[in-house]
C-alpha cells in the first residue's frame, strides 16, 4: 500500500490583513502561531515572455499525516511546472522558517529542479536553539538557496501582493519587532 501524500491544492490568493498581522511579525518567541504561511511567486522567463505565478500556502493538518506549507508548494509545483527545460526563479515569503524535513525535502527538490534558484524570506525562526533546525538551514543555504529574515520591504511587498488590504495603505506596526536580534 502506497502511503498517504497530500494531495496538491490550488493556494489561495490572498490572506486577511488580521491574519497577516498576528502570523508574520518578527518575534523571538511567537506563542500561539502554530500556522505557517508560505506566500510565493513563481517566475519564468522564455522567448522573451515573462510570465508569472504567485498565492498563498497554508500548512494543513490531516489525520494520517500533516502537510507543511513548504510540502504542499513542492507537491503544487510538480503538478503545475513539470518541464525542467525552462528557467525559475521562485521567492518564498514565510512566516516561520523550514523545519529539518522540509528544510531536506527542498534541498532533494532543488536537485530534481536544477534550473531553479529559491529564495525565502522568512518573519522568524522555527526553534532557532536547536543544533537539528540550524542544520536544516544550513544545507538550504549549502544548496544555493537565498536565506535572509524579512524585513521591512519584504513585508510591504507581502502586504501589496498577498493580502486582501482593500486598498489600506501597508504600516509596519510592531512586524519588526526582534528584526534585529533575528538577523
């Protein structure tokens, strides 16, 4: 019997501005945002033409097995990009980093798209203190991959590009709060 995959899901478009507040400032300690959100934007340039492709992941918590926001990205990228003969540039704006497993399953991804570049943007650090999660970021950045902690300007594209703002103008009210010590 094979074992249980998520099944890929198309992302959403945009996340609510409440929503955007409370899961993506730059804390040390982020009690009570057990969430992660992945908002992203798939870039690809032929023929002169640039096309691009961008929305909002969520993690998602299933009986038989979780699926991180990172999973469902790579499961919805395989379905909607399987050519490896074309150039990506992907960005990834995340409210928590990588776990180790995620951190792993796209250095293995990364293999499989070498035509790829990443680049994640990241409000804060998932268990920062631990030797395993600073490992995990580690081969993300051995593996060529853009690491950095948002800051202001990341945060303000997230707002203009992935929240539904009703035409609210972005304030960074308290998002960069431990900026600082997370960079």
């Amino acid at each position: 019997m094979e074992p249980w995959r998520p099944s890929p899901r198309n992302p959403m478009d945009r996340i609510d501005p409440k929503t955007f507040h409370f899961q993506f400032p730059n804390l040390r300690y982020a009690s009570g945002r057990k969430l992660c959100y992945l908002c992203f934007q798939v870039e690809r340039d032929y023929f002169y033409y640039n096309d691009s492709d961008w929305g909002v992941f969520r993690n998602k918590v299933h009986p038989r097995a979780p699926c991180h926001a990172e999973q469902s990205f790579l499961f919805w990228f395989r379905d909607q990009y399987p050519c490896r003969d074309e150039y990506y540039n992907v960005t990834w704006f995340l409210s928590w980093s990588p776990c180790p497993t995620c951190a792993e399953e796209v250095v293995e991804f990364l293999e499989e798209y070498r035509n790829l570049t990443l680049s994640i943007f990241t409000s804060r650090l998932y268990y920062f203190w631990h030797p395993n999660y600073q490992q995990g970021l580690r081969k993300l950045w051995d593996a060529g991959v853009q690491l950095d902690i948002m800051s202001c300007d990341e945060f303000e594209y997230c707002w203009d590009n992935f929240v539904y703002h009703k035409g609210k103008r972005f304030q960074k009210w308290n998002l960069l709060k431990d900026y600082g010590f997370l960079a």
